[in-house]
C-alpha cells in the first residue's frame, strides 16, 4: 500500500473517500472543512451537524454524499469522541478502525484522510502524521501465507491531506517513520506466527543473518559446540531435548558517530515450548509455538534502529531451541552449572525460559552495557495479573522502568510493574543447590524476575514480561488478532529517547 503525506486542497482531491474528523463537544467546522462544505452545498454542515443526526462520538462514522462536485467520490465523516480524551494514541486507534471499514466497504481504492486532531491542542503534525499512518498500516496486516484465498487490502493508495503547506516536511517524516516501525512489525508478527515446524532455531538464525546483511550489521551465530566451550550451559540443558540444534545470536547496531550508549536487548527464543517432561496440557500447548516472541522483537527493533541511526549502540541477543520431552531431556532434579557458576536446581522443565535466558544475561555482563532489556514470554502468572494487554515490567532500577513505561504510554502501549523484592530469592531456596528454577504458586512474574535477577550485575537492567501480550486472542485497539508486535513502538522511541 502506498502511503504519503501532502499539503493539499480537501475541494480539489480525486479520490474514492475524503475522510474528514469532527469532535463530539466542538462541531465546529474548521476553515478548510468550511470551504469544503461550501462546495459541496453546505451538505456537511446541513444534514449533519445542524440537524445532530451526527453524534460524533469516537470512530463514529457517515458517508456523505458529494453528487460529484467535487473530485471525490464521497465523504466520510468521523467522531473524533471528546476533545479532551483525544491524544496520538486515540487517533492511532481511530485510524485503525476507519481503514478497516473502509478496507471492507465497496470499491474503496483510494482513499484520503485530512490530517486529523491537529486543531485540537498541542500536537504537531509529525506525530500525528506517524499516529495516522500507524494505525492504517496496522490494522490491515493479516497472517494469510498459508491460506490459498489471500486478504489482500482494497485500499491500495492512502494520501494525508495537509492544510498548512509548511507541515509537509514534518508530516512526511512522520509517515516515513511509521513505514519504518509497521514494517519491522509486520516482520516481526509473521515471524510468530510462522509455525514451529518451520520456524525453528536453524531458520531464524539464518533470518538474522539475511537482516545483518541487508541492514550492514555485524552478526554471530554460536552453534553447540561453541555453546559449550563458552558454557552457555542452563541454555544447552534446556536445549538437550530436542533433535533441534540450538543457535545462540549476536547482532550488532553500530552508530557511524562515536555511541554515547550501548544498550543490550535479550529476547527469548523458545521456538516451540511443549513444557518438557513437565509436559503442558495440550491447551496450554497450542500457542506454544509463540514462545520465541521476544528474540522476534528484538529482531524487529535492531531494523526500526538500523533505519532510524541513533547514536546509541544496539546489541540484540537471542537464544534460541525449543523446548521438548525425550530420552535426552534434562529432568527433574537436575542440578546445573549457569555461566556465570551459580548452580541451579532444576525444580520444573517448563520454567525453562529463565534457564535460557540466565546465561544470556551472563554473556551481556561482559559486553558492558549501560542498559539490559530483555523481553520474553515468561510467565502465565503475569497474564494472570495484567492480562493480554498490558506487559509485566521489573527491574533494578526505578527511573530506567520509569521512563521505559512513559514511552510505551505516548504510542499507547500499556506496562504496568510488577515489584522484585530481594527477599523472593527465599523461595527459589534449594536443599542441593544454590537456587532452584521455580518458587511456589505465588508471586510467579516476580520471582520469574527475581531468578533472572541472579545472573545480571547490570545496575540498568529491565525485564519484559510479554507472555500475555504478545499474542492476543482478541483484537484490541489497532492490533489485530494473533501476534502483536508488541514493544517495538515503546523500545524503538525509548532508544530514541536515550
Ligand atoms: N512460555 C511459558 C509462559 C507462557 C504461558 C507464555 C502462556 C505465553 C502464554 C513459560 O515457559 C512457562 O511455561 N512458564 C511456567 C512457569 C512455571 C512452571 C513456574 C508457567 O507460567 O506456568
Ligand atoms: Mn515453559
Ligand atoms: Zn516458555
């Protein structure tokens, strides 16, 4: 789909559907919708407005006729809801909902939209340029490569109408930059919901090289053999059960300037969790192959950060196998040498994303960083507690949490913390080993977090839990069902920010 922005004339644009945005408390018509209205014979403010046969309340929506006088086709006026509760995240929303109806209604190919909420309050119009684009582009991603009959959109080519030719640059930037997030989400979505029979640690690892390639990065890909002489070994006993080979990555955004920080991202890559020989029910199983989401999002946000080049350095680690009960599984009881020496008990084979995880955050130790983030589906506790729609985050540090959950809320992604205290270590006590790998039923994001805890000296370090939003099974504001993409919005615009 083609997407832009331009400083345009709404009475003189040929397109299928002319989208226009009113507030429910504020009818009034802005200077360019006047002149509008005035062309089309005052159809707009007449049947609409004057008679209140438009509430205009949030992504409410009426098709105006235009009887050809002008070159659009129709109109269609939208509820911008309550000027006050109106923000980028809403118009993302909004958008979203618009481009879906659109994208279903008759012959609609294409389609322009007036640069929406910039007459109401302070947003400017890059951003709200970005929040439109996002939330066209977002709504229309289906996962349809493996069905014969394919969703492709109708809509096919979307202008931004500009009022004030002085916005054009700001506004282009805008839609560039969502271009640039949507696409690495998309990647980032088809990536979960590809199938672990085909998504599988060889796979991806060469994914990630194809991306290094093409996004000049420097990448590593450690096999087994590698692992075990650099003892990655929480990660290999994991990985001991299936007939997979495990690969551990490396991949690495280097400014052109001198960085003034360096930032390690860490996603897990459980290509296929079935629990192990603590076997899951087969409910619980069916989703399972989604257990790779954070090593798909930290690939996702090393490509928004090699297209928008901050002058921070972007390490993205990812280890990845899959999860599985064989004769050479590790069992029950198990004790474990991690990287770091700590020895673990292993207590439950489906408390695995910790074990993996553990020497990952060892081996960032020794890159230095100024910040560990690492982001995985970690814990059913943490749905329990936040649901699907908003991420678990923990951590060492108050006002790196602070600041990371500010940016997830200015793009509308909800992260709510969850506390580590370090009193939890007190049940992850084991009778033959320094800790074990699970506490009891209680508190299970947390001491999830407290056991990763052991394996980071990282005074910055931050957690994601997104085992409930990484994949939705309802749609929810501009996302889709299925995988989400979630984080890479927040991330992106906090490494930005840093
Ligand atoms: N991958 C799961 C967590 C998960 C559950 C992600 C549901 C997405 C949806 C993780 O490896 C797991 O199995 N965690 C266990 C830990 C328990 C054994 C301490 C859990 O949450 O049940
Ligand atoms: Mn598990
Ligand atoms: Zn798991």
């Amino acid at each position: 789909m083609d997407i832009s922005a331009k400083h345009q004339d709404l009475t003189s644009i040929l397109c299928n559907m002319l989208v226009i945005g009113v507030f429910e408390d504020d009818k009034t018509l802005t200077p360019s919708q006047k002149k509008l209205d005035s062309s089309v014979g005052g159809l707009i403010s007449d049947y609409l407005i004057k008679k209140e046969g438009f509430k205009a309340k949030f992504a409410d929506s009426e098709i105006v006729p235009t009887y050809l006088k002008i070159p659009s086709d129709k109109i269609m006026l939208v509820g911008l809801g309550k000027k006050r509760e109106f923000d980028c995240t809403k118009l993302t929303e909004l958008c979203a909902k618009i481009a879906k109806q659109l994208d279903k209604a008759l012959n609609v190919k294409n389609i322009c939209l007036e640069l929406l909420g910039l007459h109401c309050g302070n947003f400017d119009a890059n951003k709200c340029a970005q929040a439109m684009s996002e939330g066209i582009l977002l709504s229309l991603y289906d996962f349809d490569k493996y069905k014969n009959k394919k969703s492709t959109p109708q809509i096919k080519k979307v202008r931004i109408a500009l009022d004030n030719p002085k916005d054009e640059k700001a506004a282009k930037a805008g839609v560039s930059n969502a271009k640039i997030i949507c696409s690495a989400m998309d990647f980032t979505k088809d990536l979960i919901n590809e199938p672990a029979q085909s998504a599988t640690p060889e796979t991806i690892s060469e994914i990630a090289k194809n991306l290094a390639t093409e996004l000049n990065l420097s990448i590593k890909v450690y096999n087994k053999k590698q692992l075990e002489n650099m003892n990655f070994n929480t990660f290999l006993a994991v990985a001991q059960g299936s007939e997979r080979e495990p690969k551990f990555i490396h991949l690495v955004y280097k400014p052109a300037k001198k960085a003034r920080k360096k930032i390690v991202l860490i996603g897990k890559g459980i290509t296929f969790d079935s629990g192990g020989l603590d076997i899951k029910p087969a409910n619980s199983m069916l989703t399972m192959k989604t257990d790779m989401s954070g090593c798909a999002t930290v690939l996702g946000i090393i490509q928004t950060i090699a297209a928008l080049k901050p002058d921070v350095e972007v390490h993205a680690l990812s280890a990845l196998c899959e999860n599985m009960p064989s004769g050479t599984s590790y069992k029950q009881g198990d004790i474990i040498t991690a990287k770091n020496g700590k020895t673990i008990e292993v207590d439950n084979t489906d408390a695995e994303g910790r074990l993996t995880l553990a020497d990952v955050l060892t081996y960032a130790d020794e890159l230095e960083a100024d910040e560990v983030i690492d982001i995985a589906t970690l814990t059913g506790a943490c749905i329990v507690a936040l649901g699907q729609n908003i991420t678990g985050i923990m951590g060492n540090n108050p006002e790196q949490i602070k600041r990371i959950i500010e940016k997830g809320k200015e793009c509308g992604e909800a992260l709510w913390e969850l506390p580590i205290f370090d009193d939890m270590q007190e049940m992850l006590k084991s009778d033959v080993a320094d800790m074990r790998n699970t506490g009891s039923r209680f508190a299970g994001a947390s001491v999830a977090g407290r056991f990763l805890q052991n394996f980071t000296k990282c005074k910055n370090w931050v957690h994601l839990d997104i085992a409930g939003t990484a994949f939705i099974d309802k749609p929810y504001k501009e996302l889709n069902k299925g995988a989400t993409g979630v984080l890479i919005r927040t991330l992106t615009n906090y490494i930005m920010s840093i």
